[in-house]
C-alpha cells in the first residue's frame, strides 16, 4: 500500500469520484449540442461551474471558464489581462509556480510589459515593499499558497495594498493549493481572477478553472469555436468535469474545506510524531501560516533526493521539491528565494498529506522516513 504524502504534486483520485463518474457519464454528449445528450452535458457542466464558485467565495454572476487545468488557467490570465491592460507591468514574485513565473517572463521579454518583483523576507513576501511596487502596476499574479513550504499569503491586505496603490490593477491569484484546505473569498477580497486545478481535488487530471469576474476585459489564448464565452474554444472535458463535481460533493460531504483541513492537519501532525527526532527540522518557523498538510523539512547530511527513492521503495511518496521540477540537478529557486543555500535547499523534502487515509498510516509513513533517514546518515534508527 502506498501513502501518498505528496498531495501537493497530485491527490489521487478519489475512491467517490472513480465509483460515480463511469455510471454518469452514459448518455452524455457534446454541450454544445442542442439534443438531450448535448443538454444534458451542458447542464452537469453548468452544475460544476456552481460547485466551483461556492468552493472559491465567487458569486452567480462570477465566470468559471473551463481549461485544461491550472497551468492554462494561470496562462489565459496572465497573458489575457496583459494584452488588455492600460499599463504595461506585471507585479508578481520569486515564490510563484512555473506556470505563473515562465508565462510572466514570456510575456515581459516579448516586449509586452515590465517585470515587477515583490522581494522576500524568509518564506514570505515584503509586505511593506508591494505598496510602492503595486504604484500603477497593470497586472498583478501571486499564489495564495506555496505549493512547496505550504506558506499562506496575507491575501486580503495584499488585495487591499495593491488596490490603493492602483486601484484599476486586474489582480489574479493562483490558489491551486490552497482551493478545498483553506477558505478562499473572491468576492470579499476583491480580486478580478482565481485559478484551480482539478487534479490537485480529487479530481482528474485535465480540467481546470480561471474564476473571474463578469465584465473584464480578457483576450483569449485559444481561438476556435464560441465555447466558454469565446474565452477558451474546444469542447469542454466533460468525463473530467463531471469528476471535479464529484470531486466537490465529496468535500461537501466531509464537511467542506473545515473538515478537509482538520483532518489533514491531524494527518499532519501524525506524521511528525512517527518521525520522532530524527534530525528532519521544519524549514518554516511555526509562527508562519501555512497549508494544514504541508510541511517543508531539512534533513542535514542527507540528499533530498535519496530520501525520496528510499521512501519510495517502503511505499511512501514524498517530493524534493515541486514535481514539475524535482528530478533535475537545480535546487528549488522557492528554497533559494527563502534564503536557504543550495546545500540546505538539496536536504529539503516536502512531505504533503491527504485527508482520505487514516492517521495511523500517516504515523507509519513518519517512522518509514525516520528509518531512511538513520540509514542514510549512517546513524541507527532510534
Ligand atoms: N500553480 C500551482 C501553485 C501549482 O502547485 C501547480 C501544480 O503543481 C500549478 C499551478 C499547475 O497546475 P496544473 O498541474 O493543473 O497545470
């Protein structure tokens, strides 16, 4: 049996979600088509944007334009709003995701706007440089929650920052880890756009969200047919929509994103406690918010790499990093724009749990690492 303490790369399919998608998707056709199979699909669907904004705070009148998941979402925002935006800058920082950085930097060095970056203070951004950085600023992209150390944003009074400093800025998130942990509000922050990914719920890979708000201006990425506002063309991935619905019931279900959190936090905390002392320290201090399942640790004097293949063979998955890059020779730049050295950040591992395994696998799956880590130091398992 394998435990998947490596939520944040993917969060398997949910048992609920595998049982109830086959049986509802007979009958099922395209949702552009006018017949009952077209209608019917068109309506799961339209039942699934719902689930989504009550799951991120958006209200009825709010869009949810399908993508193919997060990494496109991130890219209909960023370079949508780029092209519309009166100013020609992008404020973002060194913590975001590939997705977000890659798509800004593409943007800036194709002459489209001028790179503003937020400058970091430990594991967290420097809240009081965004007011003077945010001063006029067009597009703003910044992650609620750091899928590598888990860190939470101060969403609301950056929200607010940036909206003093330039009030007509279009503002979007990247709350991709943070969707179903913790409360995402995006009608009282206030903010023009939010991204998800389905496969980071339960859900299936190959569908994902841009939340956004009614009436802004966007410039698609993809042109074809009139599907999504004409904002993303193609037909829509019904089977992985229909599993995001599933996906969301189930969150319902278990209590919404409170009972999701708790129980990923006592997994959490279990996981500690079968890892004992053994050397592994948490790279971010206590006081820091951060997701309830994710823990960022250094192991000193042993590769972050070899501690991910030797957990793997006792059935334990965690990651050295972000999945999108763990596996090549560069140290995490999230790790580095923390202030760790690249020696420290080659001894990190991120240990991200799930909510669907009991406790005591979660505490087992602790005292498995602790083992690899005494054997790969060289010291006895205590
Ligand atoms: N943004 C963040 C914060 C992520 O963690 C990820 C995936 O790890 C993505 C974006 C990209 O999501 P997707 O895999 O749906 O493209």
């Amino acid at each position: 049996m394998l435990t998947n303490c490596d939520a944040n790369a993917t969060f398997g399919v949910l048992p609920a979600v595998l049982e109830g998608v086959c049986e509802e998707l007979s009958g099922l056709g395209n949702p552009s088509s006018i017949h009952r199979a077209g209608q019917r699909a068109r309506a799961v669907i339209e039942e699934a944007r719902d689930a989504v904004r009550a799951v991120v705070g958006a209200g009825p009148r709010d869009l949810v334009i399908w993508t193919s998941g997060a990494t496109e979402a991130n890219n209909l925002a960023i370079r949508g709003f780029a092209r519309v935006a009166l100013r020609r800058s992008i404020l973002t920082s060194p913590f975001e995701h590939p997705a977000v950085l890659e798509t800004v930097r593409a943007v800036v060095g194709g002459g489209g706007a001028t790179l503003r970056m937020i400058p970091t203070q430990g594991h967290e951004l420097s809240l009081d440089a965004i007011s003077e950085l945010a001063d006029g600023v067009g597009v703003v992209s910044l992650m609620l929650a750091n899928n590598e150390t888990g860190v939470i944003s101060p969403m609301p009074s950056i929200v607010a920052t940036i909206r003093r400093a330039s009030p007509g800025a279009l503002i979007h998130v990247d709350a991709v880890q943070a969707v179903g942990r913790i409360p995402v509000s995006f009608s009282e922050w206030g903010v023009d756009a939010v991204s998800l990914s389905g496969h980071k719920l339960g859900a299936f890979s190959g569908v994902g969200a841009l939340v956004m708000r009614a009436g802004l201006m966007i410039e698609p990425e993809i042109t074809g047919g009139s599907q999504e506002e004409g904002l993303r063309a193609g037909t829509q991935p019904v089977p992985a929509i229909v599993s995001l619905l599933r996906a969301l019931s189930a969150l319902k279900e278990g209590g919404g994103v409170a009972g999701r959190a708790a129980r990923m936090a006592a997994n959490r905390a279990a996981f500690l406690r079968g890892l004992g002392e053994s050397g592994a320290a948490p790279t971010v201090s206590p006081e820091t918010p951060t997701l309830p399942n994710t823990i960022s640790l250094r192991v000193p004097g042993v590769a972050a790499d070899d501690l991910v293949v030797a957990a793997d063979i006792h059935g334990v998955l965690i990651s050295s990093g972000a999945a999108c890059s763990s596996g090549t020779q560069r140290p995490s730049p999230v790790l580095l724009a923390a202030g760790l050295s690249e020696h420290a950040a080659r001894e990190t591992i991120r240990v991200s749990v799930t909510d669907d395994a009991d406790s005591d696998q979660f505490y087992r799956a602790g005292k498995i690492i602790a083992a690899c880590i005494a054997r790969l130091s060289g010291k006895r398992a205590k």
